[in-house]
C-alpha cells in the first residue's frame, strides 16, 4: 500500500441527530448545500474531498497554507448561511486539519495523519478551527491569521500528544454569537441566558485601521502574482502622488487606472466563476 505526506481536513456537523429529528428532509437539503460550499472552496485552494460519512467531510491539501485559509473561508461563508436561520435551523461544523503521512487506498485515505485531523476536530469549537504543531509551525507565518495554543492532545494510538493551536476566525463565527437577522433577540441588550448584557462600544480609528488593513493584506495574499502586482502599483502611484503632490493634485489616477481596471476585471471574473461552482457544487449533491 503506497503513502504519502499531505495536509487533511476533517469537518463534522454538531448536533446532527437532533437537527435531523426536528426535521428530516430541511436537515438533509442543508447539508447538501454546505458540502457543495466546502467542495467549491477545496476546489478554489487545490484540494479535494476525499471522503464523506454521514455529516462529515474528508478532505486534502498539497499545501497547509491553502488547507488552513480554505477552512477559514468554509466558516466565514458557514457564518452567513446560518445568519439567515432561526437558531435551532442552524448548523455548525467543527473543523480539524493536520499535516501527516496517511496510506493511500483507492481514493480514500487513511492512517494515524487522518485520526489526527478527527481528534482535532472534536475538540474544536462549533464554528471553530484546530490544527496540529505541524501546521501550525508551516502556516502561522505565511498568514495573516491569529493562533491561540490549547495544548498537547492525546491521540489514540499515538505515544507523544499532539500540540494543538486554535485559529481565531474573524467575525462571529459561534452559535452563541449569531443571532439570525429576523429574530427580535438581534436588537435587544438581553440575550437569551437572561442577563442583561452591556453594548458593544465602537473601536478606536486607530483598531478599525488595522482590522481594515489585515483583511486587505489577507486578500492580497491569497490573489495570484498578477492582481498582488497591480495592487501595488497602484498603491506606489498613490504613494508617489501624496509625497510629491498633495492629495488636492490626484494626478496619480491616470497611471494608475489599467491596473484598477485589471483588478475590477479579475475580481468579477472570480466571482462569476465561484457562482457557477456552487451552483454546480449543488445541483450534483
């Protein structure tokens, strides 16, 4: 039997039974949709579902970057599907990625890099992502992503514990932090523990720059070398302009408008073309 070395992806639904006892036939239909979601967005990182059972989903990565930003995308757009529904509708997945060397069966995958990943994902979160030392030491660098260390984690089957860290997703991305827009809870200072609870005061300017300017940096590295390009010129035109010419004088606009328009034309493109791979995601589930 061949092996190689690859980064897996486990996610696994919580509380499936009881979402399927409420309702058999809504259960399904959405779990359909959310595995058609996660398959498009493999396919936008370079990865590929190996394997499903029940509502769990298998997947694998060439690259432990692409895996950890592919499962940041899966909760962020999970998120957003969830915000629509009513709480007890909503359904949340775990997630666990590790980087490992598994056995190669057909097109399944298995070995203790697999049992890695599940164990990681059983002690994430709901909306949550936990990855291995092995990924954590290859990605947190290469990302513009927060990891908080949980621990060493024994697995089953393995003599050493794995260290495990947590990756902080941006947003609300836990049950008990969404609330679907149409319920009344959304706009009041009580949730539904009964305690009254304080609002949220705004951040700073100085805290909504940054958070502004990590998620540009986020998007800028996951583009391909030609958009990372343009963005820049268009960033030094605009930089040059400031210096020499005073933002009453944008003469910076001329240069810089065939790269903003190589931009605008490469992100409608995406967009159309990550449409109709959800769209053909669905229509095979």
């Amino acid at each position: 039997m061949k092996r190689k070395l690859t980064t897996i992806l486990v996610a696994d639904a919580q509380g499936y039974s009881a979402l399927m006892a409420a309702d058999e036939a809504a259960t399904l239909e959405r779990l359909r949709r959310y595995r058609a979601i996660m398959e498009s967005l493999f396919e936008r990182h370079d990865g590929r579902q190996v394997n499903t059972w029940g509502d769990s989903v298998i997947a694998e990565f060439p690259s432990v970057v692409e895996a950890v930003r592919c499962a940041v995308e899966i909760q962020d757009s999970l998120t957003g599907e969830n915000r629509s529904l009513p709480k007890k509708q909503q359904m949340w997945f775990r997630i666990g990625i590790n980087l490992g060397d598994v056995m190669i069966d057909g097109s399944d995958l298995y070995g203790d890099g697999v049992n890695v990943a599940a164990r990681l994902e059983s002690l994430a979160e709901p909306g949550g992502i936990i990855v291995s030392g092995t990924v954590y030491n290859l990605a947190h660098k290469q990302l513009a992503i927060a990891f908080d260390f949980v621990g060493d984690q024994e697995v089953k089957n393995l003599d050493e514990p794995v260290p495990s860290y947590r990756v902080r997703v941006p947003g609300p991305n836990r049950p008990d932090e969404v609330l679907p827009e149409d319920d009344p809870a959304a706009d009041s200072d009580t949730a539904n523990d009964g305690h009254a609870h304080q609002p949220d005061t705004d951040p700073s300017p100085v805290a909504r720059g940054a958070v502004f300017i990590e998620s540009i940096w986020g998007w800028l590295n996951e583009q391909p070398r030609a958009v990372r390009f343009s963005a820049f010129m268009i960033a030094f035109f605009f930089a040059i302009n400031l210096l020499f010419g005073g933002i009453a004088n944008p003469w910076f606009i001329f240069p810089a408008a065939p790269f903003a328009l190589h931009l605008f034309l490469r992100i409608r493109r995406e967009r159309r073309r990550l449409g109709s791979g959800g769209d053909a995601g669905a229509s095979r589930s």
